[in-house]
C-alpha cells in the first residue's frame, strides 16, 4: 500500500521520528505575516498566547491513530 503525504505532513513526521520532538512551538506576528498565520490555523497550529501583536502557536506531533 502506498501512502501519498504532503510536504509538510512529511516534514512532521521526519520531526517526530528522526528527532524525537512530540511538540512544535513558535511565535508570528499575524499583522506582518497574514497569510502565513491562516495557514498555520488551517494546518492545526493551535494559537496559545499573544503579546504585544506577537502570537505563540504550537502543535502537536504524537500520533491520535
């Protein structure tokens, strides 16, 4: 069976297997960078603080299967 993932379900799993991470974490500033904080929200990045206009997302990498 052949499984086709995307780049970036590719990129989560390489984090999670070859470096053992469990957690993806960082910061955006949603006014400069619009396009890219819709993309993390559709993605999964679940938004967890805002300071000062500079938003913290992270999400998770433990398999729910």
């Amino acid at each position: 069976m052949v499984v086709k993932m995307s780049g970036v379900e590719y990129i989560v799993q390489w984090i999670r297997q070859e470096l053992g991470f469990k957690e993806v974490t960082f910061t955006t500033k949603p006014e400069v960078m619009k396009v890219g904080y819709e993309l993390y929200k559709r993605m999964g990045f679940e938004e967890v603080g805002e300071k000062d206009g500079i938003v913290s997302m992270r999400m998770s990498l433990l398999r729910t299967e």
